[in-house]
C-alpha cells in the first residue's frame, strides 16, 4: 500500500510537470516576441502622425467631411502597414510554437517529431485572419476617436485648425484612451500649467497610454498566436492518423501566480474538453482555447484517455531516464496489486 501511494505521488508529479512545461513554454516564446509586436504598433502610429498634412487635415474638418479627414489621417496606410507586419508575426510565433512543442507532446505524438509543417495553408490563413481582425479591430476603435473628437470640436466652438491638431494626436488612442488624455491635460490647466506646458505634458502621458495599449495588444496576440500552434501540431498530428479526434481531449490549464484572472480563468482550472469541444469561461462564455480574455495567460494540453501518465509525458533524459524506468515498473506491479483488489490502475486518466 505505502508502496502505491509513493507511484501515485509520482504519477502526480509527472502530471504537474508536464502541466508546467507547457505553460512555461507558452510563455517563453511569447514573450520573446512581444518586443517587436510593440514597437510594431507605436512605430506605425510615430510614423502616421509624423506623415499627417496638418493643412490638408485642417481642410477636411472645415468641410465636414469625415472621411475626408480619415484619408487625411492615413487610417488605410496605416491599416494595411499594421495587417502586413501582424500577419508576418503572428505567423513566426505560430510555426515557432508549433515546432517548439513537439517535445512536450505525450508519446503517441513522436511520429509528428520534426514535421510540423511550416507552410500548412491553414496556419497560413489562420494568422493572416487574426491579423486582420487585431487591425480592424485598432482601425474602427480609431473611426471612431475621430468621430467623437470632430463632435466635441464643433460642440466647443474649436477652430478646423486646433481640431485638426486635437486629430493628429489622437491617433492610436480609443475614444476612452483620448478622453483620459484630454482630462489629464484639464488637470495641468487647473493645476497652473500653461496651455503650452499642458499640451507637451498630454503628449508624454499619451505616449505612455499608446505603450500600454501596444503591450496588452502584443501580451495577448502573442499568447494566442503561441496556444494556436500548439493547435495547429495537434491537428497535422490527426491528419496524419497519429490521434483520433473523437477520442482524444484537452485540458485547461492556469498559471498559477498573483496575475490569474480570479473571475474569468481561475474556475476553468482543470477542465477537460473534447479536441473540438468548448470550455466554460468563469463569466459563462464559450471560448475553444485561450486566450478568454485581454492579458489571458493560459494554456491547454492534450490528454489522450487511457494512457498512462507516464506515458502522457516527455521522456525525461540522462539519469532520469533511468528513474522513470524504475517508476514504470513500480507502477506495473501496483496495477497487478490494484487489479487484484478489483480497482483501476494506477496512473491511468479517467
């Protein structure tokens, strides 16, 4: 009896590993690529305010016409620039990813080791689409700036000019990112600065805003991009006959620091799915993977039901590879021992 609990123990352990090992790797390939997803978005957003007539601009606001104005900002330039960088990106964590896990994956995926394919059409059309919808998603967030910041102009009395400058700086910036900037910059006015003082102050704290924004953008893309080509090695491995879809599952796993999302992703800790089954997020939403939510940092691994655990892990190496034979044949003569007593084997997923 002592005996078996020290192999459950183990098998415990085994499971906590690999659990671990895969959120790190998540994490580690991300975050390698976060950098330059960041200086992606605050380069082009430089470069656009940098590239604005400020009197073709001016023309625009006196005219009323609003899309006169987006073409004035570049929002098309600036859209087309970001889906070119994002897509190339994405993809580099993706197929990084995707190659990169092969060695965490249980060992009835050792046939897919070194094959993941690069070039797969739909990882191709999966980071182009994703880079699409993140710009879309950055450009309608800015229409919509410059819709309500033409409306606070006119409803101000503020001349084409200072509207068309309030424009410029307001590229990059939600309509609640520009509000919390125009407040800062009320504050310095109230607080003795000068016009000009408060102007340069809203510049260095819209700066700030922009970098927050880009990080949350690349923590997040980058995190979903790096679950995606884990995805991806899962589905060339049942292209090629190595899983069965029906049979195989996926659990959900949570990185477990202060971070955790305790109303989102903190309850789906632990839950099984069937490879295209959705999990239940905390808040009740149906979500298929991470990321649920901005800043999400979980992760999924792949459980194929009836195996062992110490089968379901990478092999350990050096003088581990020996511990782990000697776990394997502990854990051979507690599922004799099991059985006999008319229990399941120990190890084995439910």
């Amino acid at each position: 009896m002592e005996r078996l609990q020290r192999v459950l123990k183990q098998a415990e352990r085994f499971r906590a590993n690999r659990e671990r090992r895969s959120w790190q790797t998540t994490h580690r390939i991300a975050d390698r690529h976060v950098p330059r997803v960041v200086s992606t978005l605050i380069l082009e957003i430089r470069n656009t305010r940098r590239d604005v007539n400020l009197a073709a601009l001016t023309r625009a606001v006196a005219s009323g016409n609003v899309k006169g104005v987006e073409d004035a900002l570049l929002i098309e330039r600036m859209d087309a620039n970001l889906k070119r960088n994002y897509s190339r990106q994405i993809r580099g964590v993706l197929n990084e990813a995707g190659a990169a896990n092969v060695r965490l994956q249980p060992r009835a995926l050792a046939g897919v080791f070194g094959r993941f394919d690069l070039t797969n059409p739909r990882a191709v059309q999966w980071a182009n689409e994703k880079a699409a919808t993140l710009v879309r998603e950055v450009t309608e967030g800015q229409k919509a700036t410059i819709r309500r910041v033409i409306a606070q102009g006119i409803d101000q009395g503020v001349p084409a000019r200072s509207t068309g400058r309030r424009l410029r700086s307001a590229i990059g910036l939600t309509v609640r990112q520009w509000e919390s900037v125009q407040n800062f910059q009320q504050k310095r006015l109230i607080a003795g600065d000068s016009i000009a003082q408060a102007e340069l102050r809203a510049e260095k704290f819209a700066a700030k805003v922009h970098r927050r924004r880009a990080e949350v953008i690349a923590r997040t893309e980058t995190i979903d991009a790096s679950v995606q080509g884990r995805l991806e090695l899962w589905d060339q491995a049942e292209e090629r006959g190595l899983i069965e879809g029906d049979a195989t599952q996926r659990k959900w796993i949570v990185t477990p620091d202060d971070r955790l999302d305790s109303i989102i992703c903190a309850p789906m800790s632990g839950q099984i799915r069937g490879l295209r089954e959705p999990f239940l997020t905390g808040d009740g939403r149906l979500v298929m993977r991470p990321t649920a939510h901005p800043n999400c940092r979980c992760d999924v691994i792949l459980i194929i039901p009836g195996t062992s655990v110490f089968e379901d892990v990478p092999e350990p190496e050096g003088r581990r590879r020996s511990r782990a034979a000697g776990l394997a044949a502990a854990a051979a003569a507690a599922a004799l021992a099991s059985r006999d007593a008319g229990g399941p084997a120990p190890g084995e997923e439910s």
